[in-house]
C-alpha cells in the first residue's frame, strides 16, 4: 500500500511541478490582492470615507452618461467603508467583462473601463486559475489542482505518524537525508492547507467549465449586449432597500445586473451569523429586471449544513477567515511547495542515480559471474 501510494505520490509531483508551483505562487500572492492593489495604485482602490454615500440611482447614472457605449451588469459595495466600488461593465457589441473604479462619496470615476487582466493582480489573477489560456486553461488548472489534492493526501498518508520524528532535521547528515526531514516536516505542516486550497480551487473551477459547458453545449455563443436588460423605471436604492428589509441584518454587497437576456437582478449580500467562515454573499435576494417584483430570498441561516460548507470554501480558500494572522498564514503554506518542489526533485534524482548504479553493479555482477567460476 505504501509503496503504490509513493509511486502515485511522485508521478503526480512531476506531473504537475511547474503548473503548481505557478498556482501557489501566484496564489500566495493573491492573498493579499488588495493590499497589493493599495501599494500600486493607492488612488484607484482606496477613497477618504464620508458620513454617507452617495444614491445608487446617481452613481449609475453617472457612468451611463460617462461611458454611454457600455452597459452595467454588476457592482461590489464593499464592507470596507475605505474602498473604492467596482462596476463591472459590458461594451455593446461584445461579451467581454471590464470593470471600472469609483468613489461612492463622490461619485468620482477613478479609472477607466479596462479588461479583466490588465492590472498586475489581475493578471496574476487569470495566471493563477487560466495560465491566460482562458477555457483551456482553467480546465488544465483543475487537473493539477486535483494533483495537488491527490499530493496533499498520499503524502500526509505515508508520514501519518509524523510525531515520532517531527521535529528531527538531521543538519549534519548527508543532503538527502537532510531534505528528506525537509521535505516531511515542511509537508506535514502545509498538507492540511493545500488540501483544503486544492479542494475549494479545484470545485470552483469544475464548477465554472461545467457552468460553461451546459449553458453553450448547444452551439450558442455567449450574448454580445446590444441594449439596456432592465427597465428604466427601475430604482436600485429602492431595490437595496427592500432587500435589506426582507432579510433580517442583510448588507448588499454585491449587485448582479442582467448580462444576458432572462437575468434576473440579484442582490447578494452578509449577514451576522457567528460563524468566520460564512462569506459576505452568503444571502441573495432576486428581481426581475422588467417589473422589479421580488422573485424569492436566500437566508444562509436557514440553509442546511452543505449549504453552509461550500459557502465556507470562499473563506477558506482566500484564507481571510481571521484577519491578517490568516492571510499570513495562508500565504506562508501556500508557498510550501517552493521547498517541497526542491527537496522532492532531489530526493527522486538521487534514487534515481540510486537505482541506476545499483542496476549497473548487479548487471556488472551477473556478467562476471560465469568467467570467475570458469577460471577456478
């Protein structure tokens, strides 16, 4: 059992070596996305906060008359009072996502309409679930992130009774024996968190392709948006309001605008549950987009428990769970494989050269044998 769980244990780490070592990476860096975003372009992401913000009503309307070539199919209202809102826009005549940054105090446009990658860490962001190579990508992304799922488990398997020698780095010894301590004790330490990583990355990105694959199986190509999907008539204060009173203690934080034609207006949005790991678009409440009648609501507390344990893989896949001791925390393991990556090429190439001087002594042996036995 050991012996075929190594096996299985060192294909899948060369196997997925590289395209795992640029998903931590990149991850481990995401980790601290907006902090990131702060250091580069402090005058975009962050706003000086003020008594109260701004009509949802006028910000729209500010970037339709601003930008009248595209259309509005989202907004993040962070619970940040210090960050700017992102309105993810679509320009007519194409499917393509942008987003734009604006004060909500203002009602200031702080940038431009641009791409889903054109900043740094949104780069890093497409690299770290696509390799930039879009649906190709995210599907090869989640083989190697069931590699490291599949790593995660075998290695923690194999080392299961760590205890005995978990502290032991034996630094006098030879460099294998030394990076075979390193490779444990650091394996041992992050197993838990790249499992978790490598299950949460892995579900979200089975969850999307599957999500593409059944909503264009039938040949039909995304929307390109032509026209407004909502009516007028509509106020969006007046639909964040009724949505906060239809959920007890609900806070909008993000507003999900028709993209295509038959999108329903759902606002996603945190409630207070006692639990660190329920994210902040936990509940939803949905409207149509032509009469704004409620179409139903999501209380997170009234879900059952698997509800609440994929809800959960936000949280724990950001690793913002506990403020800033997560983060670190995350990012520090999530970048683990750097030093297992080193350490386990080495181990598997010295038992490899291993292997082959023993084979050529015995070939050596068996070859010899015969003449000796002839001369005496």
């Amino acid at each position: 059992m050991n012996k075929s769980l190594f096996k299985i244990h060192s294909w899948a780490a060369l196997f997925a070596f590289i395209p795992l070592l640029v998903i931590c990476i990149t991850g481990s860096l995401l980790v601290f996305k907006h902090e990131i975003d702060t250091l580069l372009m402090e005058d975009k992401v962050r706003v000086q906060p003020a008594e109260q913000r701004l009509p949802l009503d006028r910000l729209l309307a500010t970037i339709n008359q601003t930008h009248p070539d595209y259309e509005a199919v989202g907004w993040l209202l962070s619970l940040d009072p210090g960050r700017a809102d992102l309105a993810y826009v679509m320009e007519k005549g194409t499917s393509e996502w942008s987003y734009l940054h604006l004060n909500p105090y203002t009602g200031q446009l702080l940038s431009e309409p641009k791409p889903h990658d054109h900043y740094l860490t949104d780069w890093l962001l497409e690299l770290h679930y696509t390799f930039l190579l879009e649906e190709p990508g995210a599907f090869a992304a989640s083989l190697f992130a069931i590699a490291l799922l599949i790593l995660g488990l075998t290695g923690f398997y194999l080392h299961r009774k760590f205890w005995r020698n978990f502290f032991t780095l034996r630094w006098s010894s030879r460099l294998v024996v030394y990076f075979s301590d390193l490779h444990k004790m650091v394996g041992i330490v992050s197993a838990p968190v790249l499992v978790i990583l490598a299950f949460t990355g892995g579900w979200w990105t089975i969850a999307g392709l599957l999500h593409e694959y059944q909503e264009h199986a039938d040949g039909f190509e995304h929307h390109l948006m032509q026209e407004r999907l909502y009516s007028d008539a509509l106020s969006f204060d007046d639909l964040r309001a009724r949505a906060e009173n239809s959920i007890e203690d609900f806070t909008v934080t993000y507003m999900s605008l028709p993209w295509e034609p038959g999108a329903n207006i759902t606002l996603w949005g945190d409630v207070p549950t006692g639990n660190i790991l329920t994210s902040e678009y936990s509940s939803t409440v949905s409207f149509s987009a032509s009469t704004g009648e409620q179409l139903g609501s999501y209380d997170i507390r009234d879900a059952g428990l698997g509800a609440h344990v994929i809800d959960s893989y936000r949280r724990l896949h950001f690793g913002d769970f506990a403020g800033l001791f997560s983060k670190v925390l995350w990012c520090l393991l999530g970048l683990s494989p750097l030093i297992l990556a080193l350490t386990g090429v080495t181990l598997w190439w010295k038992r490899r050269k291993q292997r082959a001087r023993a084979k050529q002594k015995r070939l050596e042996t068996s070859t010899n044998a015969p003449t000796a036995w002839v001369q005496s």
